[in-house]
C-alpha cells in the first residue's frame, strides 16, 4: 500500500483557503493505486495536475510512478493552494512545480475539479475570489471549469496520454465519455466509483489508445 503523502507542514490557517484533502481526494488516490501498473507501464515524464490545491495527488501520483524521469507540474487558479502545493511537494522529495508549454506532450493528465451543482453566479464568484470557494463551485450541473479542460485535453495528451478526471453522477460521467469518444475519439473506463454522503462520486480515465 502507497502512503498518503505527508501534509503536516499544512496548518488549519492554511485550509481556510486551500481544499483539505476529503473523500473526492482520496478516491482519486486510490484510482490512482489501483492503476500503478497501466500507469509505470506507459514510463511517463511529464505529468501535469490542474487544480492542485494542497498538491497531495501529485506528491501521490509521484510515489506511484517514481520521481526519476518524470517532471510533475502543476496549475491552480487559487495562489494559496500554489503555494501549498509547492511545499507539499518539497515535503515530499518530488520535483519542482514550473510552468511548461504541455500541448501533445502530457502522458498523465490529472483534475479533481470544483464539480458541485451551484447557481452560476455562486460560481463567478468562486472563480473570481481565486480563494476557496473556486473549489467546489461548479455552476450548471457542476460542469463549467471542467468543460473548459475537457475541450483541451486531447490536444494536450501524448500519443500514449491519459487523462484522470473526477466527476459526481449530476455531472452525468456516461455523457461524458461518449462525448469524448465521438469528440476526440478518447477512449474511458470507470476506474473507481464510491458513494461518500450525499454524493456517489467517480473516477474516469481517457486515454488516446490501448
Ligand atoms: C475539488 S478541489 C481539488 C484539490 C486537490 N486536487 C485535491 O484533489 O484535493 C478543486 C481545485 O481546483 C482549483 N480550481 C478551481 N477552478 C480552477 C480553474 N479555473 N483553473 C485551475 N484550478 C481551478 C481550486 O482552487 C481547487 O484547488
């Protein structure tokens, strides 16, 4: 069993305003343990996470895959959760987070997006505030940042890229995947699925070929 990366260098100050590591977190973790073996196979070297926040799924990812010949990098709209991010990875021995030009170069592609149904201007707001309500704010049916990635996601993978994308059922995770096959001819797979309170969230996995 991989070990949850350590995050004690976090305080209770910082998740005011960065997202705590919860259930979506974890079960990503977990997707992400349960496909260790498709995910050393395909040898990645640069592997890139949207949404970061305390930047445990790369530090994860890192212990997965290994931090010899793979660059992680990292993105969040929340400079607190860069921040965070930044020293979770220095916590944890894994790379340094720099910004790259990725298009068809990204062999992991990683985001638990802020995926929660709200009125649109709740969503605004959050992607205005860059604080931590950006972090769950989805807007019509919890869709909005992530339909802005998923039109991108193809042209960012490499030849043999995958893409890991968490995703609630108001998010309708089957539209999604047929979209992307008709779309862009991704090909996906439920990796993990599991019901945490009131939400039954779900891991999927695109990939450009077998
Ligand atoms: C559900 S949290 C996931 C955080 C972390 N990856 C995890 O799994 O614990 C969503 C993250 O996406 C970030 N985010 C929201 N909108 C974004 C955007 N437009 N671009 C990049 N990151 C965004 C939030 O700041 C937040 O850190």
């Amino acid at each position: 069993m991989i070990p949850t990366p350590n995050l004690s260098h976090l305080t209770r100050k910082d998740y005011e305003h960065v997202y705590e590591p919860a259930e979506d977190t974890f079960l990503l973790l977990d997707a992400l343990e349960a496909d260790k073996d498709f995910l050393r196979r395909r040898n990645p070297r640069i592997c890139l996470e949207i949404g970061s926040g305390s930047g445990c799924v790369s530090a994860f990812l890192g212990a997965v895959v290994g931090q010899n010949n793979s660059l992680y990098c990292c993105t969040d709209i929340n400079p607190h959760a860069s921040l965070a991010t930044q020293a979770t990875g220095q916590q944890n021995n894994a790379n340094d987070h720099r910004r790259y030009r990725c298009l068809g170069l990204v062999d992991i592609l990683i985001f638990n997006p802020p995926y929660v149904p709200t009125e649109v201007e709740e969503f605004t707001l959050g992607q205005q505030q860059v604080d931590i309500s950006g972090a769950w704010a989805g807007g019509n049916d919890g869709m909005n940042v992530t339909e802005h990635l998923l039109r991108q996601v193809k042209a960012l993978l490499s030849p043999s890229g995958c893409f890991y994308l968490v995703a609630v059922s108001q998010n309708k995770p089957v539209e999604i995947m047929q979209r992307m096959e008709q779309e862009y001819g991704l090909l996906s797979k439920t990796v993990l699925s599991r019901r945490a309170g009131r939400e039954h969230l779900h891991v999927l996995r695109f990939q450009v070929q077998e």
